[in-house]
C-alpha cells in the first residue's frame, strides 16, 4: 500500500511537528488528529480523549518545557500507522503534567517513539513512549545509578 492510501507524507509529519511542538500552534492538532482521537502516553499510564485534551496537554507540556523542542529522527510511513522517532530538549521551568513536580530549571533530553495509527490522513490513536526515567533522573527527581563496585 502506498504513503497515499494513508492519506499523510513524510513532510506533512515534520511539519505538523515543527508548529505544534516546537512552536505552540496548537491549531494545526486540529489538522492531524481527529476530533475523537485518543492519546496514550504510556510511561505515565495516561489516556487523553479527544483533541481539545490532547490539544490541553501539549499546551501544558510547552508551559513546563517552554524552550521545547522536537526533532523528528525517522519517521516510518506503514498501511495504517505512522512511526516517528524522535529527541526532545527543554528547560524544566513550569509544572510537569501529570507529576507534582517542581520547576527545576534543569535542561533535560530525551528520545522517544510515537506510533499514529491514521484514517484518512489523521490520526485516531496516538502512543506516545518516551524515556521518563531518564527525564526524572536528569531533573534530580530520581537519583542516578551508584557505579557497578568492581
């Protein structure tokens, strides 16, 4: 099946990405992700139904990440899914969502997959893996691993 049959390009991809992600416009979400889309972030156990949450979340990570920023590492364009690979970068300077965690002010990065499954261009489900422990550990939420003893 081709790229077509899915309704959605490697381009259109970066550039959704680069405006809602990297500079806060939300509204290019709505020409994405259905109305009735669902996003799971999976390293907080977290559903987010429907756009405008979904829409409420990426605002509220920008507000905690305002310095946010995403580059898109691969993308991998399937039948009826999309695939990104990604790493993130931002300042910790706002409150985390889903976590009580105070601003740190501490930079992080991380990298992260996020699987689209897609209807007609526009995504309906979202899956959202990303390093977490390496994101609380680099806030000094969590402490590093002691060195292996020899």
């Amino acid at each position: 099946m081709s790229t077509e049959s899915i309704g959605i390009q490697e381009d259109d991809i970066r550039e959704l990405n680069q405006a809602a992600f990297n500079e806060g416009n939300l509204d290019v979400i709505d020409e994405g992700y259905t109305e009735d889309m669902v996003m799971h972030n999976v390293p907080l156990g977290v559903d987010y139904e429907g756009r405008e949450a979904f829409k409420e979340w990426v605002k509220s990570f920008r507000e905690a990440y305002p310095d946010f920023h995403v580059e898109i590492e691969d993308v991998v364009i399937g039948d009826e899914k999309v695939v990104t690979q990604y790493v993130a970068t931002g300042t910790h300077e706002g409150p985390l969502p889903g976590l009580d965690i105070e601003p740190t002010n501490k930079t992080v990065t991380f990298q992260g997959v996020t699987v689209h499954r897609m209807v007609d261009g526009k995504a309906t489900e979202a899956w959202w893996y990303y390093d977490q422990l390496g994101v609380l550990t680099q806030l000094g939420v969590i402490p590093e691993a002691p060195p292996e003893l020899d």
